[in-house]
C-alpha cells in the first residue's frame, strides 16, 4: 500500500494529509460520533479567543449557489474551558489536534497562545489572522503585511508549539502576507480562508445575515483557492496547507499537485461527515493507480 503520511513539521507527522478544517467540526466531541477521527491526518478545532464569545445575531449561515456564507462570529467557550474540558479528550487521540486560535488584539493572541503552550493534547497551533483588529479600526491584521507579521512576532514569542499562520484572501496580495509571516517565524501556512460576500433578502429588502456580510465557503470558492495556493507555494519555502472548496479526492489531489503538502476539508464535510475518509481512500487509490509509494510524489507534483 502506498505511504499517505507527512511530515509537516518536525515533531508533527500526520498519517495522511486530510485535514478536518476549523470551524465545521467544533473541538471533536460531536464529528467523533459520525466517524473515526483516527482515519484523518489532523484535526483543527473551532477558533478560539481569550474569552468566551457568543457570536454574532441570527441568521448566521444560509447556502449559496455551490457554496455557504456563514457569520458565526467566532461562537466558542474560550481557551481556558478548551483546555481544562477539551484538550485532555484530544490527548487520548491518535491523530494531532491544532487549535485555532483567533484575537482583537495582539495581546489577545500572545496570551492565548501562552496558555496554550505545552498543553499535554495540543499539537500546534493555527493563527487565524482574519480577525477584527479592534486597535487598529477594525482592519483585519491579515489584510497586510505588516499586520500579519506582527501577530506571527507575538505567537511565536509565546510558544514552542507549531505555529501555522491561517492567511485571508481578502487582501491585494496574498503571496507578499505569505511571506511576512515566514520572515516573521511561521513554521507553516494554510490557506484560504473564507472570501467576504453577502446576500439580500429582495423580498424584506435587507442583507440575509444578521451580521450583513459573512464568509464564503464550499465548492464556489476553490478555483480561486488553487490559484492562491500555487502561488504562494511558489514563493514560500515553509510547508503548504491549502483549502477553500474541497469536496472529493479530485480536488484534494489538485492542491497537492499545486504544492500542497497537506489539506484542509470543511464545508463538504458539513453536507458529508464522511468526506474526509472518502477523501483519504480517493487519493490512496489514484495513488495506486498511478503506481506511487509516497505521497511526496504527488506534491508540487504539477509544478515539475
């Protein structure tokens, strides 16, 4: 059989490079019932910021033509629940768990991942920089490159963990944000993350989303995540996560191909909870089919 596994970074291998993508499977008490999380590479838990937070108003998700808005607005108990009722489940599991972790501040971020570092089920962290920078006029920091690079300063100085720096295409360029944050110590990227829309209810005459804007996901948004991921691939030399519209084993191999070295899946998994094992056994048969034994094979693979 061939060999899925990767090792991303060092002290974090993962036996395949599937990914259960933040903010669709909460923190694995509840896709744990619908299948075996030890089938998948990694898992990412729900963001998580300093406090608990409630979210925004209702309605904060509706479908789209091949895809989905959603304005939860970062709904979670905070990281001191996270670790005290969530992080000694995740040091049971076989498979890494990162926590994704998001601020209003760069002191916000610095503090979270302090509390967060050596936490016995913790692997890494993923820095969500798409965040209200409240300091700032509520800028997100990824919308530029010195913003993102300060918030990766700040993580970095608070941890020995992993840092994976989670970019926003909502920016004017998104290789130039890539390579802030290397420079800056990231030990990874993954991207994309969701792309800012909106939807108007013609019948009411207002935005269907109590928050007026919300993020794009799901199939609508992956060839512009390709793109994203084959350039910034190009011009990093740290490892590759990519996302944004994943659904099948055919769109996972095409981000491998495109320099990926592991990917995200979180939408599909919503209207499929077994997309992530169907993913798996898809990319291992292609890779049989193909007659490959390692999946470093495959990665860049279309760009040599």
């Amino acid at each position: 059989m061939p060999d899925l596994s990767v090792q991303l970074l060092p002290g974090l291998t993962l036996k395949n490079p599937v990914v259960a993508a933040s903010g669709t499977a909460g923190y694995g008490d509840e896709p744990s019932r619908l299948y075996d999380i030890a089938d998948i590479g990694a898992f990412v838990c729900k963001g998580t910021t300093l406090k608990p937070r409630a979210g925004n108003p209702q309605p904060r998700i509706m479908e789209t033509e091949n895809g989905l808005l959603n304005a939860i607005g970062l709904q979670n108990p905070g990281v001191e629940y996270v670790v005290q009722h969530f992080a000694p489940i995740w040091e049971k599991w076989r498979t890494p768990v990162l926590v994704n972790i998001a601020g209003e501040s760069i002191d916000d971020y610095f503090e979270i991942a302090r509390r967060l570092d050596r936490v016995p089920g913790v692997a890494a962290l993923e820095v969500n920089i798409s965040c209200p920078n409240v300091a700032a006029g509520c800028l997100e920091f990824g919308a530029t490159p010195e913003g993102a690079a300060a918030v990766t300063r700040a993580v970095k100085s608070a941890t020995a963990l992993p840092v994976i720096v989670k970019l926003t295409p909502n920016t004017s360029d998104i290789v130039a944000l890539a390579q802030a944050v290397e420079n800056a110590g990231a030990d990874a990227v993954s991207l994309i993350n969701t792309l800012r829309g909106m939807s108007i209810d013609i019948r009411k005459r207002k935005p269907v989303l109590g928050n007026v804007t919300g993020g794009l996901s799901g199939p609508a948004i992956k060839p512009v995540a390709l793109a994203m991921v084959w350039r910034v691939a190009a011009g990093v030399k740290i490892p590759v996560i990519g996302g944004g519209g994943i659904a099948t084993a055919e769109d996972a191999l095409e981000f491998l191909l495109a320099g990926a070295s592991a990917i995200e899946v979180g939408t599909a998994a919503l209207v499929n909870p077994g997309a992530l094992k169907d993913i798996v056994k898809g990319i291992e048969k292609y890779m049989l089919q193909w007659k490959l034994t390692e999946i470093s094979q495959l990665i860049g693979a279309a760009r040599r």
